[in-house]
C-alpha cells in the first residue's frame, strides 16, 4: 500500500513512504513509449488543489453539485489515516480530528496550511479512502488563496484513458494510461472492488498513497492512487493481488493501482455530509462490531 510507513502508493503498508523505493524495471521501449503517448495527450494537470499529508498524499475535492459555501473535503487514502489503518469490514464516520495538510498552487509551492474538523468516512473495505471535513469552505479557499477544489468524476474510468497521478507529498507527477481494471484485488486482510490498474509508466513510490489519478480527458479526478505490487508475493502486505470473477489470481510485479471515485460521489449530501443512505450510495456502511 503505501510503502513503508506511510501509504500504499505502491503497496500498501508497510508502507509508506520508505518503502517502495525504486520501481522495477521494464522493457524500456515500451516504457518510454506508454508515457511519451501520455504525455502528449495530457491536458494542462499541475499541482493546484492537491494537498501534503504528514505520511501520504492528497486533495481538496469537490461534487459536481457542491456549492462555494460547503465545508472543503480532502480525499487521500483510508490506510493514510491517523488513527492506524482501519481493520477489513471497519467503518470510521464522523471522527473528531484535527489533521492539517499543506495545499499547493499549480507550481507546488505551498500556500497554505489547512485544518481538518473531522474525519467524514474512512475504510479499507471495497476501496481505500478517508474523507476528511475542513475547517474552511470551498468559497474560503478559492478566495484566500486563489485555489480551486479538483472534481470527482461522477461516472466510471475509461479504460485506456490518459491520466496522471499527482503527489502532493513528493510533489511529483507520473503519466500513463488505464490498462484495465480488477474485478478483485486483494492485500493482506483486505480487498478492494473493481480497482484501476495502470500501464507500467505509472511508477508510483511510497508517499504518493492517496494521490489524485487525473484524467486528461475530463481534467476531473478518476481514482485515487492506492498499491502496487513491490516484490513478486501473492496477495501480501505492499503485493496485492488480483482476482478475475473465476477466483483465478494473478501477480504482475511492479504493477500499480488505484480505487476508482466516482461512488463517493452519490453520498455526499447538501453541506458535505456523507449520508450512506442517499440513493445510489454503495460504500460500505458502518456495523456495530466493525466501527470505530
């Protein structure tokens, strides 16, 4: 997940940032020429509105319906969160915390430091999310400091669609494509939904967990940059695996993925609040024996 201590980017846990280090490398004409391709579609994605956490990446995000007088929400992984990742089958809503994040500009300079009022959602069950609720509106933000929110995409990735993963933590970028997605991918106690996986360009390192996953096409956020497979092992810590809808598993060494977005988007309500009861919202809900 995230690479050593800090977040999945390239494998969940162990994760963080320490870990994952370098990429593996590939056939390099083919590398090359996977990003060259998406780079030369890339449509203008810099920096502004992405967010670093003390151990991940991030972003300030928007609905398609959001209004200017919501509180912001920032959206980075649910292994990022502070309490400790979140057991398989565990549900965190609106948890007290008081995170900060730095925003960039288009640059990646820092401009500002933001506050967190809460944690709205987190899990690591079906996907690898935490949304967390600021202490600013999204007018305060964009009026302060000149910054927009990035949108979610309200409907499904496209499959070989340029994108690029964009890490407010290590302020860096990397382009690719959509190679396809996972029916099920699953690492170590947990697995995740219909997850994207990347073309081999995309060599995501601890640190870029939680990264926005832009789509050149939209300019809307698509996924949300979560694992890779580091070392070779099945359906480990940091080397997820993936399973087809015949229970058959495949391993593809320094392969990264990410968790799509575009259901967050059905459950939030007026004034940012996640209401998992909204029509068409699917994420997991919250049980009396897996809550926190």
């Amino acid at each position: 997940m995230g690479k050593k201590s800090y977040a999945i980017t390239g494998g969940l846990i162990a994760l963080a940032l320490a870990g994952s280090g370098a990429a593996p490398a590939f056939a390099g004409n083919t590398q090359q020429a996977d990003q060259a391709r998406a780079q030369a579609k890339t449509k203008a994605v810099d920096f502004a509105g992405t967010v670093a956490l003390s151990n991940c990446s991030g972003s300030v995000v928007r609905m398609p319906g959001s209004k200017p007088g919501d509180p912001a929400l920032v959206l980075t992984n649910g292994h990022c969160i502070e309490s400790g990742f979140p057991a398989a089958g565990e549900v965190i809503v609106d948890q007290p915390s008081t995170r900060t994040f730095k925003l960039l500009d288009a640059k990646a300079n820092d401009v500002a430091t933001l506050k967190a009022s809460k944690v709205s959602y987190a899990t690591m069950t079906d996907t690898d999310i935490t949304i967390y609720q600021l202490t600013e509106t999204y007018g305060d933000i964009t009026k302060k400091y000149g910054i927009k929110p990035l949108e979610l995409a309200d409907g499904h990735p496209v499959k070989g669609r340029a994108i690029t993963v964009v890490s407010g933590y290590w302020k860096k970028t990397y382009s690719c494509n959509i190679d396809g997605f996972v029916y099920r991918m699953k690492e170590g106690e947990w697995t995740w939904k219909d997850s994207v996986r990347y073309t081999s360009a995309c060599q995501t390192i601890g640190g870029t967990s939680g990264s926005p996953v832009i789509d050149h096409t939209t300019g809307k956020v698509a996924a949300i940059n979560n694992t890779g497979n580091e070392d070779g092992e099945r359906c480990t810590l940091n080397n997820p695996c993936e399973i087809d809808r015949k229970g058959k598993v495949t391993v593809r060494k320094g392969i990264n993925y990410a968790q799509e977005t575009y259901g967050i988007v059905p459950c939030v309500g007026k004034g940012s609040k996640i209401d998992l009861t909204r029509k068409g919202c699917k994420l997991p809900r919250p049980t009396a024996a897996a809550t926190r």
